[in-house]
C-alpha cells in the first residue's frame, strides 16, 4: 500500500503569531516536505493545482520536476490536476516530459477545481465543468494513446494531424487517478477507463465516501475490469500528532479555529467527530485509519493533508517524521495482514504498466468492456 502527502500550498498567516510566509517561502516549504517525505520511507508527494490566492501551485510539474531531481524513489502526483481550466495538450506534453524526467516516478489526478471564478480566467464555464472533465479526459487519452490525432470536440479547436510530444516514457501513458468529493459523474469516468478513483474526504463523513466509493466498484465491475474490491481507490485524510490527545488539541486548536476553509465553523471535537481528521497520539491515527477500510473496503493509497492552516514549517517536519518513523510502518503491516490475496496491494505503477505489455487495456484508449460485450466475445 502506498502512504504519502498531498498539499494544496496555502499561504495562510500563523494565527499563533500573525506573521504569514511569503509566496516563496511557501513554495520552499513545500519541497523541504516532499524531500523529508522520501527520508522517513513515504511513497508519494501530491500537489494540488490552484491560479488563485491564497495558493501557490498554479505550475504542478514544475515543482514536481523540482522535486524529482532532489529525489531518488519518491513517487510524484498531483492532488489536482485541472482537467476543466487546463488544455488536454498541454497536459499530454507536460506530464508525458515529467515521466521522462523523473524515470516513470510520476501519476496524476483528474479533478475540476470548484473555485468558479478561475473557469472565465481560461475561457471556460463552470456550469459546464462535468462535460468539460469528460471530453477533455478522453482526448487525454487519445494524445497519449495515439500517434498521429485528428479530433474535433466542443470545448477547444480541432487537432489535425497532430503529435503531442515527447511521447509517453516507454510508450506507457501514466496512470491516472480521478478525485472527486461529490459528483458521482466522476466516479463513472473513473470506472469507465478503470483508472483509480480518489476520494479526498477531509471534509465528508465516512458513510458518505463509502457511498463514492461503493458505486466506483460495482461500475469498475460492470465495465470489466475485474471485481469490485480489486478497484484502485485512495482517500485523503488530516492528522496532527503529540504524544497525548490533550496536547495535540492544545497546539493545533488555534490553527484549526482560524482555518480559511473550515475555521470559524463546527468546534475541533464536532469536526474530528464527522470527517477524518485525528488530532491525538500516533496510535489513535493509526486506529482511525485502519478504520477507513471497514468502511470502503481494502485500498491502495492513503494520503495526509499536514501543512495547512498556517502551521510552522518545523512543526510540519516534526509531524511528517511521526507519520513516517512511528505511524506508517504499523499501517502498511495492519493493512496488508488483512488484505485479500486477490485484492492489489499498490495502485499500477510505471513498472509495472511497462510490464504488462503493450496489448494491456491500460494502452486502449476506451478500455471499457460492459457483460454484453464479453459475453459477444466469448461466443465469437
């Protein structure tokens, strides 16, 4: 199973001591964490994609490329990648160069952003974010799948004769993996390709995801792609880490009362109460966590929002450190000692997308197959 960090890289003012981080510092910050993510034995660094203040990341692959040349194993994603706002083109040549950069360490996330103002920024409409996120994805698809693409759509001019370039690393597309909070569209298109689907419950109760993720599986079974608990599903989640809940909820109460998403709302307790978020000892992070597979089933990836709401870049380092020294290790042995033997352990990867072949179904641009067309193809 895999373990990491994902950060939408707010600049967000320390409410403790009412300085706020440059834009710089925060970008800094960001790569001193996704550096101590490799030390302490995580797998991936995910960085959301955002062209609005009080965020940095409007420019995902360059840092991520940043990143990939500090570091040695560390898996790169994005917790957003902007398939509404951004051209399918240049999201074909950007992450295709990444691969080639980063010797395959790279997969992303499809997700549409919900800030409406940024949509009339790049010309698009935010009302038609859900069919933006499907054509945009498929002729994704077809540039990374495709040599040579002739394509016309709604959303942008036509493509004729054209070669998106560098081509994939090993003519092997990166995997994909789509987020989505509510849109059960999302979840659709997820199974439909049978890429993995990524549910960033942060803000949701458990009995919600498991509702996201439940239909992700049965579609992912109904499109072919193998049984509903082999599906490639990760989730987000929040901690913050002492060595007793009293003084965890000590140090992180002002930070999290003074939150520009979730401050001035629900009490710390109601919140930690509804969401995952778990303010408390390592041990009362590994419990609730384990928790999240009796109620979504066996998953893939499991990553923790740490560097929000304006806390202090050592503060962050020291909980990255618990997470990965004291915290993920018992996870990775808890999860595994129940995991089914038919159930994957790890979301694909670019070895092992190379491995399978080109004539595997992560090489089809529709690889969808629904029981009328197996059931045609075994009588043929």
């Amino acid at each position: 199973m895999q373990f990491g960090l994902f950060s939408v890289g707010d600049v967000t003012p320390d409410p403790t001591t009412g300085r706020t981080p440059s834009e710089h510092e925060r970008i800094q910050a960001m790569t001193a964490i996704a550096l101590k993510a490799e030390e302490v034995g995580l797998d991936v660094f995910a960085t959301g994609q955002h062209h609005n203040p009080p965020f940095v990341p409007s420019a995902p692959t360059t840092h991520l490329a940043y990143i990939a040349a500090q570091t040695e194993r560390l898996l790169l994603s994005t917790a957003t990648t902007l398939i509404t706002t951004t051209d399918p083109v240049r999201i074909a040549e950007d992450y295709a160069f990444l691969q080639h950069l980063s010797g395959g360490r790279v997969d992303l996330m499809m997700g549409r952003g919900n800030t409406g103002p940024v949509y009339p920024w790049f010309g698009k409409d935010i009302r038609q974010g859900i069919a933006l996120a499907v054509e945009n994805y498929h002729l994704l698809r077809r540039l990374w799948r495709e040599d040579v693409v002739d394509w016309q759509g709604t959303f942008r001019t036509p493509l004729h004769g054209f070669t998106s370039t560098p081509r994939p690393l090993d003519g092997t597309p990166p995997f994909v993996w789509h987020g989505s909070i509510r849109s059960t569209e999302i979840a659709e298109q997820a199974a439909y390709y049978g890429d993995g689907f990524f549910h960033n419950h942060i803000f949701w109760n458990i009995e919600h995801t498991a509702q996201m993720v439940g239909l992700y599986r049965r579609r992912f079974e109904h499109y072919g792609h193998g049984a509903a608990e082999q599906a490639i599903v990760g989730l987000g989640g929040q901690a913050f880490m002492a060595g007793t809940e009293a003084e965890a909820k000590r140090f992180f109460r002002p930070y999290f009362d003074n939150a520009p998403v979730y401050g001035h709302g629900p009490s710390l307790e109601e919140f930690t109460r509804a969401t995952p978020l778990t303010v408390g000892t390592p041990e009362m992070v590994i419990e609730r966590t384990l928790g999240f597979a009796d109620a979504v089933g066996d998953y893939q990836r499991q990553l923790f929002l740490m560097d929000h709401a304006g806390l202090p870049l050592d503060v962050v380092l020291e909980q990255v450190e618990i997470l990965g020294r004291e915290v993920v290790p018992v996870l990775r042995r808890e999860f595994e000692a129940r995991r089914p033997a038919s159930v994957p352990s790890d979301p694909p990867t670019h070895a092992s997308l190379v491995a399978e072949g080109p004539q595997a179904p992560h090489h089809l641009v529709a690889p969808a197959r629904t029981a009328a067309d197996r059931a045609a193809a075994r009588a043929g």
